[in-house]
C-alpha cells in the first residue's frame, strides 16, 4: 500500500509541475494556442498590442475617362437569284468600301466574316427557294470625333449594315486613371480609419500592411446592331461616346 501511495504522489507531483510550466491559452483571431510562460513573458507588449489593437478598412476610388476611340463593325449585304452575282455585287461593294476606309485612314481595318447562303420562303406549307444571301463584315477603329462622317461616307461607298459600335480610349489614358484609381482608393481608405478611430478617440500608429485589389480595365461600352436602323442608308445621328469608369480597391490594416 506504502508503495501505490508513493507512485500516486509521484503522478500529481509531475501533473502539478506540468500546468505551473505552461499557460492555457491564448485566444487570437479564433485559434487555439499554448504557449510556455517564459514564452509568453518573453513577448514584447508592444507586438502584443499590434496584434490585438488592428482596424481593417478598404477603400475604393473611380476615375472616369472620356472614351475617344469607338471601335466599329460594318458590312455588306447583297441578295439575287444567283450565287454568282449575289459574289461579284458583294466583292464590287466592299472593294469600294474598303478603298474609302483606308482613304479616311482608319486603324486595324480587318475581314471578320465572309457568307454565302440561300433563301427560301414558305408558302402555302411548302418551301421555296428564292436565291442567295451574301454578306462581307469588316471592322476597324478610329478617333470618335470622325466616327459619324466615316460611318455616312461608308453607307454611301457601299456598306448596307452596321453591326455595332463600341468606345474605348488609348491604353495609356486607361494606365494613367488605374492610378489614379489606386491613389483615390487608398485616400479614402485613410480618411476611413480615420473616422473611425476619432469616433473611439483612438489615434492611428502605423500602417502594418497594405492590399492592391487592382484596378479594373474597363470593358468598352457597346451598342449592338438592333440599336441602329436595319436601313444603314438612314444613319446620319451625331456619335457621342461618352465616359468609362476605371475602379479600384485598397485594404490598409493600421495598428493604434
């Protein structure tokens, strides 16, 4: 008996030294830690106090940019009995089509579709044929100031639809308002922190660490080719292109 109570109090001794050499627990941000106490009281307070006492914000910054270049999507379009001559109207057209855009000196001028197709008409529950559909789409950029004229003499050299437009601005111009961008979002995320800080009558330190969430490139504003007369003839309307929104996002975490 003398024996087990000895081995007993050996057991409690060792358990009683255990928890007098180690600290339960820290809880930080939800995890579980154990730490030994000459560890713990090895930690500055002051990294102590950064870990604890941080305010979190994300600001955000929208610059706006005149869209100067208005990317454009035209085409010819010729019906007739035959495939051939339904080829060589729509080859004569847009030969003359494309000698006038390179006279007005438009940008990246390019083939985007070439089709051939026959027509047919129901009537009476039968199908008919008719003849051919043939079409030649093209497309290219110029400044948006031109953009109207260009579209008129373009209808009048052959182009019989206009399949869309859609507005952008030099890539430059969009590098230059990113940050901007970037600039107007960490401003407000400071002016943010700020507030907040001077509601709890708490004074900002230091910045621990900063978060570029990037700034977007904007997507060019497009119309599509039901916004547009089916007449390309009875196109004579001003072109305006607008404004595009570059936006940003900034996380500051700041220690106080």
């Amino acid at each position: 008996m003398n024996h087990h109570h000895n081995f007993s109090s050996i057991k409690i001794g060792q358990f009683t030294l255990l928890c007098q050499r180690f600290l339960i627990v820290l809880v930080i941000t939800g995890s579980l830690c154990l730490i030994s106490s000459n560890s713990a009281m090895a930690l500055p307070a002051e990294i102590q106090e950064k870990v604890l006492r941080t305010l979190t914000v994300t600001g955000q910054g929208v610059k706006k940019i005149p869209t100067t270049i208005t990317q454009v999507q035209l085409g010819v379009e010729v019906q007739d009995k035959t495939a051939v001559a339904v080829q060589q109207e729509v080859a004569k057209r847009t030969s003359a089509l494309i000698d006038f855009l390179r006279s007005r000196k438009v940008e990246q001028l390019k083939t985007t579709g070439i089709h051939l197709q026959p027509n047919y008409q129901y009537k009476n529950n039968q199908q008919q044929f008719i003849g051919y559909t043939g079409t030649n789409t093209v497309s290219f950029r110029l400044n948006t100031e031109q953009a109207a004229g260009v579209l008129d003499g373009a209808v009048k050299a052959g182009a019989t639809r206009i399949d869309g437009l859609s507005f952008t601005t030099s890539e430059e111009v969009i590098s230059i308002a990113q940050k901007e961008a970037l600039r107007l979002a960490t401003v407000d995320a400071q002016q943010q922190s700020d507030a907040v800080l001077k509601a709890l009558n708490f004074v900002a330190k230091e910045i621990v660490s900063i978060h570029i969430n990037g700034a977007n490139v904007p997507s060019p504003r497009t119309f599509q080719a039901e916004q547009f007369s089916k007449n390309a003839a009875s196109f004579s309307t001003p072109i305006i292109g607008g404004e595009q929104d570059v936006q940003a996002t900034v996380t500051l975490q700041i220690s106080y």
